[in-house]
C-alpha cells in the first residue's frame, strides 16, 4: 500500500522543483555584468537537473497510481529567489539558490525516511539519487558565495 506521506512528499518535491526551474531560469537571464557570467552558466545547467528531477518524480507518482500536480495546484515558497531589483545583485541570487537547496535538501531527507519507513525502497533510492544534486548544487553555490565574502 502507498504511504499518504510518501505520495504527498513526491507531490510536494515536484512542485519545489519546477519552482526552482522558474526562478532559476528567471535569474539566469535577469543577471548583468562579468561577474554573473558564470553564476548564469551554473544555473542553466542547473534547470536542465532540476527539470530532470520533476520527471523522474513525476513518473514516480504514475507507478503509485498517483500523478504529478498541475499549475492550480501549485503554490509558491521561494520567495528569497525572486529576480533582483537590482539585474547586478549576483549575492542576492546566490543566497536565494542556498537557500532554495537546503530546502530540497530537507524535503529529500524526509522523503528517504517516510519511504523507508513504508518500505518503499524505489522512492527511497530515488529520493537518495536526487539528494546527492541537491548537495553538489549547495556546494557549488557554496563555494560562489566564498568568492563573493572576499
Ligand atoms: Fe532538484
Ligand atoms: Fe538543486
């Protein structure tokens, strides 16, 4: 049987994620100026993964019987993440992105627990697979904002 919990982190970790395509889309082309140049090539490569994790949780929640939200289902958290005002507030954008990282980060965790917890070992890897991007991403986004302290 699927767990209630396990269905609604899928849902929930779907809709985190294609907020996550937005915003990063959003900053990856508001973003002005030499030093952005290379925080915007990190996130283009970023929505690619993180559209690739929406998929494979999407399809996720197919093989439960469940299935992936629409837009009027969708509601939105990553407010730190917006485009800044300023198009050269590059650290504004990274912290936004730590941020919006560790958040997945956390939602992954409790997903690995809740699916092991319903011994349901496919979400569980998944959810393992899906937090080791998390991590590199907050590391990479890390290691920007070393930079920027500077
Ligand atoms: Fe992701
Ligand atoms: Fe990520």
């Amino acid at each position: 049987m699927t767990s209630q919990q396990v269905t609604d982190l899928l849902q929930k970790a779907y809709g985190d994620e294609i907020e996550t395509v937005m915003n990063y889309l959003s900053n990856s082309i508001v973003l002005d100026g030499v030093r952005a140049e290379e925080i915007k090539e990190s996130l283009q490569q970023d929505i690619q993964e993180e559209l690739n994790h929406a998929e494979l949780l999407g399809n996720r929640l197919k093989q439960l019987d469940e299935r992936p939200p629409g837009s009027a289902a969708f509601e939105a958290h990553q407010m730190s993440l917006q485009p800044p005002e300023d198009s050269t507030d590059v650290l504004s954008v990274i912290d936004g992105v730590i941020e919006a990282e560790e958040d997945a980060i956390s939602t992954y965790r409790a997903l690995i627990d809740a699916a092991e917890e319903a011994e349901d070992h496919v979400t569980e890897d998944l959810a393992v697979q899906i937090l080791g991007d998390e991590e590199a991403h907050r590391t990479e986004f890390r290691g920007f904002r070393k930079e920027y302290e500077k």
